[in-house]
C-alpha cells in the first residue's frame, strides 16, 4: 500500500505523466528498461514481444517498482505481422485512449539457418533481417501517424552503431538494415514534423541483454564472458566496461521527452562508451607503442 502510494506520488511529477507509449521488443534488454523508466516517469506503457514467459518477466519488474497494473498493458504480439501491430495499436488505444511515444525498439540480427555468415547468408536470412529491423517500423510508423499526429507525439527508433560507415565481414545484412533504419529516419522525419510528430534514433554500441545470446548462440555464461572480455579491452569500449540496458533506455527517454530534445529532429545519437571513436588502425599502433 505505502509503495503504492510513494510510486503514484513519484509519477505525479514524473517527465512522461500522462503520456502514453507502445515500446515494442519490451519483453527483454533494453525495451524492458525503457519501459521501466518510462513507467517510473508517469506514462502508461505496453509492453510487447512474442514470447510470452519473458514478458511475465517485464510483467514482474514493473510489478515490483511498484507501478499499477492500471498504468501498463502485455500485449503478445509478432510485431513483423500487420495482425500483430494492429492488435497492439488496437489494443492500447482502447485500454488508454490515446498514444504518445512510439518507441520501435524490437530488432535482431537474424541467425542464418545453414549458419553461414557474411555474404554467404542466405536471401531468406536477409529478408528476415530487413522484416524485422526496418519494415516493422515502417509498418508501426504508417499505423501509429495519425495517432501520434493528434497528440503531437515522438517517436525514437533503436538502431545500432553497425550502421555506421564500416564494413562488418561477419554479419553482412544486420548492419544493411540498421543502415536503412537510419536513414528512414531522417526521411520520416521531415515528413512528419510537418504534422507535429518527433522522429530521432538512438545507435547503441555493445549492450549487455539478451542480444548476443540470439546472435551467436551464446548461453548466459558466456554471453557474460564476452561483455566482461570486451569491456576490459579500452580499444574496444573506451569507457571500460559493456553498456546496460539502463544507459540506452536513458537515451530513449531524452529524445522522447519534448522538453528536453524539442528541436532535436530527425537526429542520430550514439550510445556506445566510445567505441565508434576508436579506429582499428589507432588501437594496433596504441598497442604496438605500448608493448615496444
Ligand atoms: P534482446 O534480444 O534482449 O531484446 C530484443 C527484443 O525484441 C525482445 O523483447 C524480443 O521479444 C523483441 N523481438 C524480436 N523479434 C521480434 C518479433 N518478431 N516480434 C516482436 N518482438 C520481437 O535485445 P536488445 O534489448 O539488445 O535489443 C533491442 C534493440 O537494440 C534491437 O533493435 C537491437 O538491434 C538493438 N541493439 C542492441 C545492441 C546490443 O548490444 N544489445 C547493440 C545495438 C543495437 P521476443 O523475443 O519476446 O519476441
């Protein structure tokens, strides 16, 4: 009861009271954070994936921070299906009568099924990968516009620093199709501030979630063996250590949140503790100086 009322004390002074946000790929990692501290601001959040004990888990962690189960909606839902995006839209307009925040977070780097990688992946591989990186939130962005327009809403986009210029010989169409994702961005967003809608991206570098269990077949353990491996090594992540999902979720929330990013539009924000500064060339010489 006491938490109950301290929550709903918070929230009442919270950035995103009385807003509404469909976070999508919230069953995990980041888009759980997001939905968190979203709801911890005062918005009322859906929370969606496809997998069904993973969002009881998102389901749980608002539950514990407190937040009221009239403050957030579960909706399973494949967000790369028109039936899917449509019951989530649906579905949320009816349980809060209006939307605010799009935030198209649900992304994957798609596993080739022969496990071949590189442009040696299949055209399925690709047609997957750009199903579910690019063409989703075209489809979320076309669905949800003339609900964002009425509430002269924002939307942020979760791309990732393999859409910078740099060739990446393992994975060949993930990084095609955050690339995409980028500059759908920008186009988006011209044509959409003409109708008061916000659209900007955030590009996270190396997040510890559940991303690289997906990716490369990684158990827990290991997953946690390549975060504290690759976040020791400073010619990987300058900052020292592999980003939370916190770090990317307090991102979302500053190019969602008007007051804070009003003239911000159509804009990329990097959020990797460095490594998009480091060149490969500069850490072998740091390296080869160090070791001379
Ligand atoms: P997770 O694997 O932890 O979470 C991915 C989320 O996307 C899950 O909630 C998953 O839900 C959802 N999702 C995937 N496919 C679908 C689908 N077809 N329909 C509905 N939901 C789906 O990874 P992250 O939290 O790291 O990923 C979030 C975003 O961040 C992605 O866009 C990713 O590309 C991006 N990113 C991540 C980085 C990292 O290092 N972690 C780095 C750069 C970018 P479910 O499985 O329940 O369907």
């Amino acid at each position: 009861m006491l938490k109950t009322f301290l929550c709903s004390t918070a929230n009442m002074s919270g950035r995103f009271q009385g807003k509404v946000a469909i976070i999508t790929g919230s069953s995990n990692g980041i888009g759980r954070a997001t939905a968190l501290l979203f709801a911890k601001e005062g918005a009322k959040v859906t929370v969606t994936g496809r997998n069904t004990e993973r969002l009881e888990a998102s389901k749980q962690v608002l539950l514990d921070a407190g937040i009221p189960e009239s403050h957030f909606l579960i909706v399973p839902a494949d967000i790369t299906l028109p039936s899917g995006q449509d019951d989530l839209i649906a579905k949320t307009l009816e349980k809060f009568g209006k939307l605010n925040i799009l935030v198209n977070n649900a992304g994957a780097s798609i596993k080739d099924p022969e496990n071949k990688t590189g442009i040696n992946q299949s055209l399925g591989t690709y047609e997957e990968t750009m199903k579910i990186n690019v063409e989703s939130v075209i489809q979320m962005t076309q669905k949800t516009r003339p609900h964002l327009a009425a509430t002269k809403g924002d939307i942020v986009n979760v791309s990732s620093i393999v859409a910078v210029k740099a060739g990446w010989s393992l994975l060949a169409y993930y990084p095609m199709a955050k690339a995409a994702l980028d500059q759908y961005t920008r186009s988006a967003a011209i044509d959409l501030i003409a109708e008061g809608i916000r659209v900007n991206t955030v590009n996270p570098g190396i997040v510890q979630t559940g991303f690289h269990e997906s990716e490369f077949g990684f158990t827990k353990e290991e997953a946690k063996a390549f975060y504290d491996e690759i976040g020791s090594n400073r010619s990987s992540i300058p900052v020292g250590f592999a980003g939370r999902p916190e770090h990317i979720a307090k991102t979302i929330a500053f190019l969602a949140d008007r007051d804070s990013s009003e003239y911000i539009i159509g804009q990329n924000i990097v959020a990797d503790g460095g490594t998009t500064l480091v060149l490969g060339i500069h850490a072998n010489v740091a390296n080869t100086l160090k070791n001379s």
